[in-house]
C-alpha cells in the first residue's frame, strides 16, 4: 500500500525590537543569563504589560507578505500552562482573532509552483531557555517576553522537499521585510512539523506526529523523509502509530521519542484583561505596509527584467540580503548592471570567502567600485589589469583611479587606426603563421594576438585587437 504524506508547519518568528513585547526589557542574544529582565519578565505582581508599537508593525508586513487577511482590531489572550519556561503561569497570546489569517505561500519544487495555505499568523511572547542536565534544568530568562510571530500553515505539505522550501520563502521573507535575522542556529525561527501519513486517495488524516524546534533548514527536509519512511514501515507491518512529540538527531539522522501526547491540551484561554482591544486605524496598516523593505520575490523580477540579469546570477546575489543591498548600492553609481552583478558574485565573494567576512565589513566603497566596473565597461582597461587595481584599491584603501595611477597602468588604446597598423606590421612580419590558420591550426590566431599585445607593450584593447585580426586575416 502506498501512503500520502499530509505534513503542517508552526513557525515561530523572534522580531528584531528593541525591546520586548510586553516591556521595556532589551531584546539581546549571547549577554549573560537573567541580566535582560525586568520584573514583568518575571511574573512580579503589580506589573502591567503594554504593547510594542513596533512588534505590531513587523506582524503586519509579514501577513501582508504572505497575502492575509489583516484584523485592524488588535486583541490578545492568555494561554495558561505552568511550566518552568513560563513565569507568570501564562503567555500573552493571541488565540481567536489572530493579526493574520487565511493567507498563501508559493514554492517551487521541481520546476512546478505550489500554492501552500496558511490558516493564521498570530503576536505572542517567548518564553524562557531552558538548559538540560542530568539532573538539573538551567533557566536563562533574558528570552522571556521577546516578542514572536508564530505561522500556521494549512496541512497542504507533501514531501519533505516541500517543507524545506517552504521554510526557506518564509525565512526570505522576514529577513528581506527586516523583521528578523531568521538565524535558525540562535532561535530567531524555529520549526515545528506535524507529520501524518494516510492512503493514497483517503481523506481522513492519519495520527498526528510532532517533531519539535528543528533548527536547520536542511535538518527539516532530513527530518521529515525520516518520519515519512519511518511511519511507512510501521504502517506496513500493521503497528499503530502513536500521537508523539519527537526531536530529530542530525548526527542520527532520525527523529527521537521525547514525549508520548494523550489529550490535547486545555489551556484554558480567556482574555488578556491588562490589555484592552486596540483599534489599528487603516493608515497605521497602510504605513506599516508601505515602508515594508523589497522583498526578495520582487527583487527577483527586477533583476530579471529590468537588470537583464540571468535567473543564476540573480539567485547568487539574493542568497544573503546584505549582498543584494550591496549591489542594489553600487547600481545607484552605474547602470552596467551585468558586469556589477558579475564583480559582486566572483571577485568580492572571492575576496570575502578568503578573509572570511561578510558583505558588511567589505572595506570597498559602493563608489569605487562603480568606478572600477565603469572602467572596465568603456575598455579603458581589461579583465587583468581590473583584478590588479581591485586588489590595490583593497590593500591602500584608495579609489580605482588612485589605484591605476600607483600602479602605473595605462588607459587601453582602442583607436583602430593605431590597431591596424601593428596588426598588419605583425601579419607582415609572420607570413607563416598566416598559412598556419588558414589551414586551420587555432594556436596561429593565440600567436598572432601574442605578437600584437606584444608590440603595443599590452595597451590595445585585447578584444578589439582580436575582432580586427581576424577581420584582416580573412583580406589574405
């Protein structure tokens, strides 16, 4: 019997505010634990929570990304559990009326698009970090009230292909609308997937498997084949599957048992009573769209269609946003956008990959480097002695002029008279070599051009000098 995979996601989205959700307390990653609260953070009595401004914001762009229903009324609830991770006895939620709702997601796997669902997007607060030991649990509440966005996906998922991609669009879109820096190895998201398997042509759900805070989008596609072969080959052998929250071990590669689930919950919400409901007028909702960042799917097109970039480039330069604002920058200097796109993905990842940095501490000035690609877009230089005044702008920290006058290059000749007369010099001087290419011996042509760069002591334009040689060859 063949079954379908019938796959959901929860993601949980750290926002990158200031501060916290409900409190003044700063939002920082790696201080030392319990030294980023204040006494809300902690459940003290008498302390009253009030509503970031800005966590809002960033809640609208994202459901405005992935094309929801946006509730203009803001209300929140309490979830109650007791749990260590949890101080007051109780997170601040949002539980019936969700800032986002019934919204949708391409991906493309395989060549083909697939529109995925999403049932909600709604505000809550973090909880906790929890350290575990053998005999002990570690708690660091500077987490405690950083202000999340958690995205409920409809269980329309089928492969663990799927899921992957999935992850990744969402993960494009907070960090290109700058909600969040998505580094799934610190926290900023977590993946939570739900995994069931039924007949192929059935519409009833199978049981239910939860596989808990993966943290690598890779690790989710691994996880997921796991859970699907793992539950095929239960299935086969007619052993029940049990409701479950799993963990998934990367160094395994399997998804392990942490706990056996019975019932469902009963948190018990009801209305947050601290917080009455905040009526969001439509030009706060129409702002918070309008100053939303490009987002990658629209820069994607702009590349294609307005830059005339290949799908290839455009992808390199898109895989970290920092890049793509990077050349966004240097774009605003020159419009020979093909060649900026290719200096940006060869020589300064190049550059960046060896000295191990990020496009940030790149020491090149957008300016300078439109200088250096306008040079070489109007031939006053070629590909070599580029790559020579690059690395001397890098190393002096000067412009691309500074650079070609210390190292003293001279501006490439392009005047086809001066070309000419050294071609026909070098032709003249080698009346074998004109044999040789005519019967097809391509070494003749490398010759030939070696000659004439040599005569010009390398200042005419190789291109020019190539097209021009072979113009004359065909005359003789």
């Amino acid at each position: 019997m063949n079954f379908e995979p019938v796959i959901g996601l929860e993601i949980h989205v750290e926002l990158k505010t200031k501060s916290k959700m409900f409190s003044s307390a700063p939002v920082t990653y790696g201080k030392e634990p319990n030294t980023q609260v204040v006494p809300l953070d902690m459940g003290f009595p008498g302390t009253l929570p009030t509503v970031n401004k800005e966590a809002v914001v960033y809640a609208i762009r994202v459901s405005n990304a992935l094309h929801m229903n946006i509730d203009h009324e803001l209300h929140f609830d309490r979830k109650n559990y007791f749990y260590s991770d949890l101080p007051k006895g109780f997170q601040i939620t949002q539980n019936l009326r969700p800032i986002g709702s019934d919204g949708y997601l391409e991906i493309e796997v395989e060549g083909k698009k697939k529109k995925i669902g999403i049932e909600r997007l709604h505000i809550e607060e973090d909880t906790c970090k929890q350290l575990h030991f053998a005999d002990f649990t570690l708690l660091n509440y500077n987490r405690a009230g950083t202000p999340l966005i958690e995205i409920v996906s409809r269980p329309e998922l089928r492969s663990g292909e799927e899921a992957m991609k999935y992850v990744e669009k969402i993960r494009s879109i907070v960090v290109y609308s700058d909600v969040s820096d998505g580094k799934m190895e610190e926290g900023s998201l977590r993946c939570d997937v739900n995994i069931s398997l039924r007949p192929f042509g059935s519409e009833k759900f199978g049981t239910k498997v939860e596989i808990k805070n993966i943290n690598s989008i890779s690790y989710i596609q691994k996880a997921v084949d796991f859970e699907i072969a793992r539950q095929t080959k239960m299935l086969l052998a007619n052993e029940p599957i049990r409701q479950e929250t799993r963990r998934y071990d990367s160094a395994k590669n399997e998804t392990i048992l942490m706990r056996v689930k019975t019932d469902a919950v009963d948190y018990k919400y009801y209305p947050e009573d601290n917080i009455t409901p905040i009526k969001l007028s439509d030009e706060f909702v129409d702002n918070a769209i309008k100053n939303c960042p490009e987002l990658a799917d629209s820069k994607m097109e702009r590349y294609i269609n307005e830059f005339k970039l290949s799908e290839y480039d455009a992808s390199l330069l898109l895989a970290d946003k920092d890049v793509s604002q990077y050349f966004d920058e240097v774009c605003k200097y020159s419009k020979a956008y093909k060649l900026i796109a290719n200096w940006v993905n060869v020589e300064v990842a190049s550059y960046l990959n060896k000295n191990f940095l990020s496009i940030d501490k790149f020491p090149m000035s957008h300016k300078n480097l439109a200088e250096l690609v306008a040079m070489v877009e109007s031939k006053d230089i070629n590909s070599n002695q580029a790559r020579e005044i690059f690395a001397k702008m890098l190393s002096d920290n000067i412009s691309a002029k500074e650079a070609k006058e210390k190292l003293g290059i001279s501006s490439q000749i392009s005047d086809t008279n001066f070309v000419s007369n050294i071609i026909n010099e070098v032709l003249n001087e080698n009346p074998q070599a004109i044999v040789d290419y005519k019967e097809g011996k391509g070494r003749a042509l490398g010759f030939l051009v070696g000659q004439v760069m040599k005569k010009s002591q390398g200042k005419v334009n190789p291109k020019l000098t190539n097209d021009m040689l072979l113009e004359e060859l065909k005359k003789r």
